[in-house]
C-alpha cells in the first residue's frame, strides 16, 4: 500500500511546486487503488478513503487548472459530446482469425503449423477464451494513452478515446518509470453479463435503450458520441495483443500477458497446471444459474490434445464466466516462430479461433402472455413447452414488442428454434414453419390494457405500448416494488412478495399506504410473525428520512434514473422547488433533455400526483434537502446567472455543480437574466448571443479571480 504524506498547503512562496507535489502524489496513489480495484478487484481501502482523495485531487486541480493533464484520474469521466469519431489508421493492420469448429479442426490447426515450420516436436501454443465483444487498440505514447481505436476495416479505425478513457479497468498511465515511446496494445472491451442485465432492466423500466445482448450493449455504447453516456456503463477490457511498439519488446505471447499485466494494463490470468483447471470445473458446476466468478483462464500447453481439452474446459465453464466468449483462441506461443508462420490472406497462420456451436433448442409457443410493466409498458411473453438448452431449462422467452412479433410472425402454437442471447435473456430464433398448425392466427398485442381494460396508448418512435391509467393495478403494483426497493426508499424489510401480498389484498393501493400500515393488518397476512412485522414497521419508519434524490427516484417517473433523480436534487435543493419547476427550467438543466422534462412535467401536472406526494409529507416523510453552499460556506457567486460554454480546463458538469455550490445558477442558454457567459475555446452561439445582448463575458482566468 502507498502511503502519502499530509497535504499541509499554504500560499506563499513555493505553493505551486507544492502543489504540483502533492497532484502528482494523489495520482500516483488514485491510479494505484484504480488498479487494485477495477483491475485486480482487491481493493485496499474503502470508497470513502478514496472519494476522499479524488476531491482533494478535483480541489486542486479546479483551483489550479494549469496543472490538469489528460492522464490525471479526473480526466476518465465524460467530456463534451462529439459530433463524430475521427478516423485513424492503424500502424499494424488488425486482422482477423481462421474459425474451427471442432477437435478435429484443431488438430488439423496444429498440423498444419507443424508442416510449415517443417518439424515433427510439439510446438508450445498459448489459449485464452475468444472474448466476445469489440476489439480495440489502445496506444500509449512516452507511456500515457493517447488514443483508442477500433477495428474498423482493420487499416482503418475509429478514434473512441473519449469513451475508451472512461473505462476504469484501462490505465491513463502505464505503470512504468521509464516508458517506452510507442505501446499499441490491442483486447476486448465487453460489458460483463451482471452489468448488461442490470442495463437492461433499467433501460426497460424508464422506457429507454434496450440491447439484444451484451456485445451490442458494448457496442452501442463504444461508438456513443456523448461519453457522459459511456461513463455510466460499466465496461470492461482484456487485453491480448500488440500493435506497433518502439523502444520495449516481448518473446512470447506468454510474456506478453505477464509483462501487460505488471504494466497495470488489464489481462486475463494464468491457469498454471491441469490439476487447477479440473479445480475450476468443480467450482463452474457448484454455481448457479446466474452466478459468475473469474479464475484463471488462460494457459501454456504444448499439444494438440491438451488444446482440444482446453477446448472443453472452457466449455464446461462458459456459463459462469462474467462475460460472454463465443469459443477460444489458440496461438503459437514463441514470437519467432510467429514471425515464421506469417499470414495467409487476412488471418496469421499462427492462430485460429475454435468456437463453439450457438446453443439452441426447439420448441412450442403454448401461449403468449402479455405482462404490464412499472411504466405501464405492455411485454408479450412467449409461454414455451419447457425445453433444456445448454443446461438450462428454458420456459418464458421475450417477444419484446409488436413490430418483433410481426418481423418473425411468432404465433401462438407454433414450433420454434429458441437460443440463450448472450447467455442472459431467451430468445425465439425463428419459427418452424413447416410445423404451424392450420389453423393459426398472426397475434396481436390487445388494444386494451390486459389489467385496467383502459385503452392504451403507443407514442410515435415508440416499439412499445402503454397502459396509461394511473390506477392501473399492474403499474401501481410494479411502482410499490421500485418504491420500497433499496436504492430508492430501502425499506429492506418489505421484500417484493409482501409488496404483492399487501397490494392484492387491497392494504396498499398507494405509496403512503404503506406508511399508514398497522401491525394488526401485517399479521393478518400469511407467513408473518409477531417478529418479523416489528421488523418491517421498523423498516418502514427508518426509511421516513430521505435525500432528495433516493426521493424523486423512488416515486418512478419514467425516464427518471438513479443519475437524473441525483441531478435534479442536486439543482432544486428542495422539494418544494422541483415541484414548482417547469419544463423551461427542466431543459435548461444538462442532461435533462426534452424527453425527460415532458415526463417530469406530466406527473407534475397530474393533480392524483402531487396530492400523494403531500401525502407522504403528511405521514412522515422527512425530506433531507440538499444543503446549499459548499464546504468552506463562502459564497462569492450569490444570485449570479452564469452561462457556460465553449471548451474549458474542467468538465462542464464539474463546473455547473462548482458554481451552484459556490452559490450561482447555471442556465442553459444565455438570456437577458443571464450575469456572465463563461467562455472558452470554440466557443460557439452562446458567445455571440451574450455579445449581442451585452452581457459580460468571462474567460478562465476572470473566473478564477472571481471566484477566490
Ligand atoms: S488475437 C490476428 N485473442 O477475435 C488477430 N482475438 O477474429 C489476433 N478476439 O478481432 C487477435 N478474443 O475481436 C485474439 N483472446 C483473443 C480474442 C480475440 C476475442 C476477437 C478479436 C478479433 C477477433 C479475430
């Protein structure tokens, strides 16, 4: 563990070199703990130890922009969005591998290598898993990256370093003294399964994106041109090849690893003898469904044979790894003998991916039931004659929405190929057609909501339809479940089943029911003791006291996430305030675009709404509204308007929220109310229409001196 020294700052002379110590010192230790954290998962000190040091690093840095550099830890978090990606052609092509598809194919692989090298010894391969996600070229220049890039055509990428710099686990500065002048490092960014899940509920639940699988989510999310976006993904990288390189060299893709892995870059580990790979077997086979864990995966062998048992070991696992692969990869391991090999075509001859047969299984529709979610959003499932694929029984696959339905003309009765997409969510492949029943109908979603019977709406641009009611028992149902859940209201005590069980027997129509509960009635409910009905009325009580933000989530406004319910707690303050707003001052706050403001506004307009929020001030709803004024309390930019725009030394965002706490107000367009316009490079419209209504504009610099 590093160690650092106390900061002890005073002005003067020699505060900047002291300060220029204690940046470089909070760096070194921040990339440190970002390794043992994202990299290794072996944190060594608690999220508040950190967040501690990164705003101390934030702190200097805001007050010291001279000193930002675009390796520093407070660079990862998104900058502004970009109108496209630069192209930038790769120094190495990126190329692509030759694909087997069974032992024999291996075994064909390592004869064919050993009649080009013309020798009858075994030759030493490396395998790793075939990660299935984008491949990206990260470049390290005198040791810092510089730029990230896609595969693109394989000579020509995309530059997507603003969304690469994002991902926690891919170091901004290589763990070198002396670096070498050129690092091309090339792997796999991948959003792990847990994480696409959770992506997708959210996604599904606020009537946003939803991806097919986890390589589009990464996908998706990679060529995002707005990397505030991107740094609310969690993805991951593994990194498994070279591009060009200047001033370091490697013998073997063995080394390779091992040397990536001391530099901090991000690698898979190494399974060291057999007997741990039976080990991890074991260890696959006592998970469960949905369970994942990350040993050591990759391996030196020296025969065709030990390749091909490698081949099943990975199979054996596959489901419980975090990230999808779709077969492995097997490579030479002796660079020299790599160079000797050469390429044929686009593909080395040195490598070849065995991949493994997609996992289907065939069955019957035997209904499709429509469900109601929490945004009143209508989800045919497809009911199946239970089926077992890839060792898991599958009975519920998701048909998505009406325009899916009608792509494949799914219908109830029909005979059906279903497959595990990214061994996450079931999906219906195709229809047997040959096998469709006479007398089968196309299906369609009803007109009526299958709960309320209220007609239900669907929106232009919209796949979906929804239910709009309300009242609707089905959305109030879901509404309960999201209210009582832990990053909302965290009654941790009032599990999901109780939720249903109050709402059916007509005990909780409301969210302030819940709060009018009286142990008599939980007792009367199955399976409740005196004990745990203490628990939850304890539970309940605990959670009267409650920060804005966990509040204005909690009430589920659809397209209102964790991160906007945040944002909008931390501009209004207090209740009070967000439900007086309106849509003009919604949209003026970044990343509340129009979508969100008109939803916002519908509930804020919606009379039953409002009446069950006072409702919950009135039983006990204590809300902590977030305190105004930053720590030192001074307030130098009171009452001031100020406008911000152009390219400045800290992101946006931190410069907004600066300025809130500093006291001001931070609009979105420039207006005659507006005080000042903090300008910088490439400013654009915003600049023009403040000089045109005269208002002052400030530069970085004036700033600074108005804010110290
Ligand atoms: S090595 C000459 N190793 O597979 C190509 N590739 O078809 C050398 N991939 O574009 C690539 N896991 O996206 C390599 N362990 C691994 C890999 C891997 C996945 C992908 C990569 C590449 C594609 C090649």
């Amino acid at each position: 563990m590093i160690h650092l020294t106390k900061s002890g700052l005073s002005k003067g002379n020699g505060a900047l070199k002291k300060v220029e110590k204690r940046i470089a010192e909070l760096r070194k230790v921040i990339r440190h703990h970002d390794h043992l954290y994202h990299t290794l998962d072996r944190p060594e000190i608690s999220d508040f130890d950190y967040d501690k040091l990164l705003s101390e690093l934030q702190k200097l840095e805001a007050e010291n922009p001279e000193c930002i550099t675009p390796d520093s830890p407070t660079q990862r978090v998104g900058s502004k969005p970009l109108d496209q990606f630069e192209k930038q052609e790769h120094r190495v092509p990126m190329l692509s591998l030759s694909n087997s598809y069974s032992p024999e194919d291996i075994v064909a692989f390592d004869e064919r290598v050993k009649k080009f090298l013309d020798r009858d010894q075994d030759v030493e391969y490396f395998c790793e898993p075939k990660l299935d996600g984008l491949a990206i070229e990260l470049i390290y220049e005198n040791g810092v990256l510089t730029s990230a890039l896609t595969r693109g055509d394989g000579l020509v990428g995309e530059n997507v370093y603003s969304n690469v710099k994002t991902i926690k686990s891919v170091p901004l500065k290589l763990n070198d003294e002396n670096p070498p002048a050129l690092l091309e490092v090339r792997g796999e960014v991948v959003m792990h399964k847990q994480d696409f899940k959770a992506i997708n509920e959210q996604g599904e639940e606020e009537g946003t994106q939803v991806f097919a699988n986890p390589r589009n989510a990464a996908a998706g999310t990679l060529r995002q041109l707005d990397p505030r976006i991107t740094a609310q993904r969690p993805l991951k990288m593994y990194c498994y090849s070279l591009g060009a390189t200047d001033g370091i060299a490697f013998s073997s893709q063995s080394q390779l690893i091992s040397d990536l892995a001391k530099l901090d870059l991000p690698t898979l580990d190494l399974a060291k003898d057999s007997k741990k790979l039976e080990s991890i077997v074991k260890k696959a086979q006592s998970l469960k469904e949905g369970e994942y864990f990350l040993p050591p995966l990759t391996v030196k062998i020296s025969t065709a044979e030990q390749a091909v048992e490698y081949y099943e070991f990975i199979e054996a696992v596959r489901h419980q790894l975090p990230f999808d692969i779709d077969g492995i990869v097997i490579k030479v391991n002796d660079f020299k003998l790599q160079d000797q090999l050469g390429f044929i075509a686009r593909s080395p001859r040195w490598a070849t991916a065995a991949k493994y047969q997609p996992e289907q299984g065939e069955t019957v529709i035997e209904n499709i039931d429509v469900q109601v979610g929490r945004t009143g959003a209508l989800t045919p499932v497809a009911k199946l004659k239970p089926v077992k694929v890839g060792g898991v029984t599958i009975s519920n696959a998701t048909l998505h929405n009406q325009d899916e339905i009608d792509r494949k003309d799914v219908r109830i009765g029909d005979s059906v190929v279903v497959q595990r997409a990214g061994d996450v969510i079931p999906e219906v492949v195709e229809v047997i057609s040959s096998k469709r029943p006479k007398s089968s109908k196309p299906f369609k979603l009803p007109k009526d909501c299958p709960v309320c019977s209220e007609p239900v709406e669907q929106l232009e641009g919209e796949a979906k339809s929804r239910c709009v009611n309300p009242l609707c028992a089905a959305i109030m149902k879901e509404s309960l479940k999201h209210f009582v859940a832990r990053r909302a209201m965290n009654i941790d005590k009032l599990g999901e089943k109780i939720v249903e069980q109050l709402n059916q027997e007509g005990l909780v129509n409301s969210f302030s029911d819940l709060y009018k509960l009286k142990e008599e009635e939980l007792l009367e409910l199955e399976r409740q003791g005196k004990k745990s009905v203490e628990n939850i009325l304890k539970s309940i009580e605990k959670s009267k006291d409650i920060e804005l933000g966990r509040f204005i989530y909690a009430l589920g406004i659809r397209f209102v996430g964790e991160q906007t319910a945040q944002t909008l707690a931390k501009h209004f303050k207090t209740l009070d305030a967000f439900l007086n707003t309106n849509a003009d001052e919604l949209t003026a706050i970044n990343d509340v675009g129009p979508k969100v403001a008109e939803s916002i506004m519908g509930r804020l307009n919606n009379k039953k709404f409002v009446s069950e929020v006072n409702e919950l001030i009135q039983v006990g709803i204590r809300i902590k509204e977030m305190a105004s004024g930053n720590s030192s309390g001074k307030q130098p930019l009171k009452g001031l308007n100020i406008v911000v725009t152009g390219s400045l030394p800290m992101g946006r965002n931190e410069i907004k929220d600066l300025i809130t706490d500093l006291g001001g107000k931070s609009a979105g367009s420039v207006s005659k109310k507006t005080d000042y316009v903090l300008a910088g490079e490439d400013a654009g419209s915003k600049l023009t229409k403040a000089e045109e209504l005269g208002v002052k504009v400030l530069a970085w610099e004036d700033f600074q001196a108005l804010i110290q």
